[in-house]
C-alpha cells in the first residue's frame, strides 16, 4: 500500500512539474494537450535575407510600392479595405449555393456551417489565401498560410463585432503543374507521382493510381500511436476513398481545419465561371489584360523585379484531359497542341454554354477570386505579392476590388536539439539566419585568443602605401600605376594571410564550427527554408493537432514578422 501511495504521489508531482513547465514557458494552448512545451520568437523579415527588396519594401511602407496596391497592410488600410468592400457586391445567392453543393457528402464542422451560413449576410466578408491542390498539401507553407487566413479571420471578428470574416481557402484545382504539385518531401525522403499519365487540371485528375505511393509512405511512419493512426487514416480517406485528387484535397483540408471554421471553395465550377464571362468575353475579343498589366509592370519594374508577365490571351482551354493556352490568330481562335479552333461566334457559343471549360491564367486568377467572394484581405508569399502588385490597373479597368494584400507569416519550428546547438553557439534568433561563414566569422572573433583579423592593420598600411605612391608620383608620374599595383597586390596578399589565420583559428574550434554546420543544416536544410522543404506529416506525426494549434498561436497576422516556434 505504502509504495502504491507513493507511486501515485509520484504519477501527481510529475504532471504538475510539467503543468509548471508548460505556464512557464509562455504557453496559453489548451491544456488538453501538455505533450509540448513551446515559445516564440519573431524576426523581422528583412533582417532574414529570404525576402525580396519588393516585399520588405512594401512592408516598410516604402513611397516605391505605394503605387501598386489599394490598402496598405496594416490595420487601418485593412479597416479602409472593409469599408471600401461594400462598394463592390458579389452574388452571395450563388455563392452559398455553389458552396453548400460543393460540400455534399463532407462531414461539416458546426463552425463550417455557421460560416457557410454567414456568407448569405452583406455584413460578412472574406479573408482569402489560395493553393494548388499539392499532393499530401506539399509544403508546409501550405498550412501556415491556411493558418494565417483563419487566425486573421478571427482576430478581425474581435475588432468589428458588427461584422463577421470567413477564413476562406481558394484551392487552385485548375493548375496543370504535375511536376510540382505531385510531390512531396517526409523525413528527408522524395515522393514522387507523376499522375500516371494523366494531363489536364490536377484538380480533376483520378486519385486511383495512388495506393502503392501511399503504401510505401505509410511503411516509414511512426512511432506507433494515436498520432499516427489519425494522420493514416486522414490520408487514405482522402487519397484513397475520393476520385479526384481536388476532392481529396478538399477532405484531408478539411479535416485538418473544420474545427477552426475554415471554408473550402473550389473555383472550377460552371456556376462561379458563369459571373466571370464578362472579363473572359473581353479577354477574348479585345485582349486587353496583356497592355494593361504590361503598362504597369514598366512602372513596377523600374525598381523591382517581375514575378510574372502576361500573355495576348490569359485565358486556358480546360476539359478533363486538357489545360492548355487560348491563341488568336487571323483566322480565328485555337487551343496550343490541340486541332481544337473556333470562329468569333463559335467561340462565344462555347464560352456561354460552357464558360466551366475556360481557365484565368495567373494574370486573371485574382480578378476572378474578386468577382466570387466578398475578399478584404489575400494572404499569400512573396512571390504572389510581387505579382497582386502588377494588376492594380487591371482592377480599375473592370472596376473590380482589389483587397488588402498581406504577406503570410513564415515559420520555422525550432526543436530542442537545434535549440541546444544555438544556446552553445551564443547565437541570437536573427543570427540564425547569417550565411554560415559569416556566423564562423563572429563565434571565431568572440572565443579565440588573438585577434585574426587585419582590418586596423589594412588601414595602417593602406595609409603608409598612399603616402608611398605620393612620393613615388612626385618623382616620376607614370610610377603612379607601378605603385597603385603594389598597393593592391599586398593588400591581396594581407587578406590572404587573414583567411589563413581565420582558417588556423577555426581548426582550434572545430568543435563549435560543427556545432555551426550542424544547427544551419538542420534550420536551413539545402540553404532554404524547412517551410518550403518538409510537409506537415513530420510534425503531425510528432506534435499531432497541437501542431496546428502552435502554429495558430504563434501567428502574428499583421505583424509582418518571421515565426520562429522553439519546442
């Protein structure tokens, strides 16, 4: 009896050793889930090197970007967005229809069917990110952005009580990029599927070729447990017991987020496609998103580079088996690689009977999303900032909204092994992201016991060789030449005697260069980021839901920082 007591004082002092652990490391999560102990970091973006000078500076509010967008992302250009918002009505009758219809046969979250619901309102609106439909979601930018639409979705409702947001997910079933979206990454291994032979839009392509991929995923999971029952099971409902991998995609999405109420909307449907025949009609006709967006990318492109270009016609021809560009010619309009081709009034015939069969490229896609939803705000990469700013004119030219676009949050999930690593370096979080020979640099001229570096002897000589060459020219002018070479090859031969003595210095420290090489491999693997390398069936499997609930407490949604997790 006496050892049960003290088993069960035991089994008590840890659970609340824990629970003291978990408050003290600022953790506010549910306590449903104490497996974890977490913290966060943030870092300004353009202290991290990753970002182009468009975005951070658009996120510095630099006069250079404020042409190209609407509402700047900060709370009150957002605040500006959602009234402007109301200016600009979309049919809501088609929306919640096509919506409801497109959730036939999913089990719906309450939260899900409140903002389905919601969206009938004129008083609600949108918080929008878009994605391709990645096999497995590849990357786990895929999941941060979803996270950052629904953490600002309800950060917005607790600002304007009189109004309600909607955390919406626009899945981009109708890329035709196999090669990318057939892929993904777990524990450092490549997946590969290449969509057996199947052209078209992914979005509609049959999930039936999938089991033996999914089979030799499943084989590495582990460890056993409750975590990786739920992630297989996720998985092979979705891959292996719905048609198409838009429909699978659409299940495991929301299985992962119904409970936070994210909305999943599916563009390639006849009823959406039906609103936006106007500006395809145009598009057609007079093609004229290509002078307009190109009159713009002029001005943008004095000062940053372009992230995409547009084409005469911006519009693709879809079917089951086909995605490919819309071109004109003198005799009319035809399909790239196909001996499809029609006249002016057969292609109108085709457009209004089946306007489903025609696809906005990259250039019309956010015109599209505009013309559908009741969006204030698109969250989207670097990448997708850079090319919203491209169609502000676009916008004008078809009257249509153009939100506030908001960079979405990078993250990376700092584990305790790499979390050693940088405490025994003496690393702060933003030098993290140095370049490794940088970082070599500073743990060298903080531990070692001589100063290596030359800089005060550079500027010493460079003072006495001057003085030098002086002298030198006062005598004869044309050894003015002889001298500024000499001073240029000892100053090269005094940084070649620094990178010995930096080299020799590193050998005294080899332990702390591993610890280096070690920490900026496991942080930043191929020199990139873990965002954009690992899928979230690494962390699933370790963290489960409490993953995702670190994440979405973790966010700043209109910080315009860099997450780091530490857990």
């Amino acid at each position: 009896m006496h050892g049960s007591l003290l088993h069960i004082e035991k089994f008590f002092f840890t659970i609340a050793t824990e629970y003291l652990q978990f408050v003290c490391m600022g953790v506010t999560s549910h306590p449903k889930s104490l497996q974890v102990a977490y913290r966060f970091s943030y870092v300004d973006c353009a202290e991290t090197g990753f970002f182009s000078k468009l975005v951070t500076d658009y996120l510095g509010n630099e006069p250079g970007t404020q042409p190209f967008y609407s509402f700047y992302c900060d709370e009150a250009g957002m605040d500006d967005a959602i009234a402007e918002r109301a200016n600009f009505p979309v049919d809501r009758v088609v929306l919640c229809n096509t919506l409801q219809r497109q959730y036939n046969g999913l089990e719906i979250h309450s939260r899900v069917q409140q903002n389905l619901e919601l969206l009938a309102n004129d008083n609600t609106y949108t918080v929008c990110t878009a994605h391709q439909p990645n096999l497995l979601t590849g990357y786990l930018y895929f999941i941060y952005k979803i996270i950052h639409a629904i953490k600002l979705a309800d950060v917005l409702n607790e600002r304007h009580p009189e109004k309600h947001f909607v955390p919406v997910y626009y899945m981009g079933s109708e890329d035709n990029d196999i090669e990318e979206l057939g892929v993904f990454r777990f524990r450092g291994d490549k997946y590969v599927w290449d969509g057996d032979g199947q052209k078209g839009a992914v979005g509609r392509m049959s999930t039936k070729g999938l089991k033996k991929l999914l089979d030799q995923l499943f084989r590495t999971f582990g460890p056993p447990g409750a975590n990786c029952d739920r992630l297989q099971q996720m998985i092979t409902d979705a891959y292996l017991k719905h048609a198409t991998i838009g429909a699978a995609t659409q299940f495991l999405v929301n299985e992962l987020f119904g409970r936070f109420g994210l909305v999943i909307l599916d563009p390639d449907d006849a009823a959406f496609k039906h609103q936006f025949i106007p500006v395809m009609e145009d598009e057609l006709l007079n093609r004229n998103a290509q002078p307009i967006i190109a009159r713009q990318i002029v001005q943008l492109g004095e000062h940053y580079k372009i992230q995409a270009h547009p084409r005469e016609i911006n519009l693709f021809y879809l079917t089951d088996q086909i995605r490919e560009r819309i071109e004109y010619d003198e005799n009319g309009w035809w399909v790239v690689n196909t001996d499809i081709r029609w006249t002016r009034e057969e292609i109108l015939a085709e457009l209004y009977e089946h306007p489903e069969r025609f696809s906005p490229n990259v250039m019309l896609r956010g015109l599209y999303q505009e013309t559908i939803l009741p969006d204030v705000v698109f969250i989207g990469g670097g990448a997708e900032v850079a090319y919203w700013m491209q169609l502000k004119t676009l916008f004008g030219h078809y009257n249509g909204f153009l939100p506030c676009i908001l960079l979405r949050q990078s993250i990376m999930v700092e584990d305790k092994i790499a979390l050693r690593l940088q405490e025994q370096l003496g690393l702060n979080d933003a030098g993290l992201f140095a370049p490794i020979n940088e970082i070599e640099k500073e743990i060298v001229a903080r531990l070692a016991g001589i100063e290596w570096q030359t800089t005060n002897e550079l500027a010493a000589m460079e003072q006495l060789l001057q003085q030098l060459q002086e002298k030198a020219t006062a005598i004869d002018a044309t050894l003015k030449l002889s001298a500024a070479a000499v001073l240029t090859r000892m100053k090269h031969q005094l940084q070649t005697l620094e990178q010995k003595m930096l080299r020799a210095e590193k050998k005294k420290l080899a332990v702390q260069m591993q610890r280096i090489a070690t920490l900026k491999a496991k942080l930043f693997p191929g020199g990139g980021l873990t965002e954009r390398r690992d899928n979230f069936s690494d962390y699933y499997l370790e963290y489960g839901e409490q993953f995702l609930d670190m994440v979405y407490e973790g966010t700043q949604p209109v910080s315009g920082k860099f997450l780091i997790i530490k857990c």
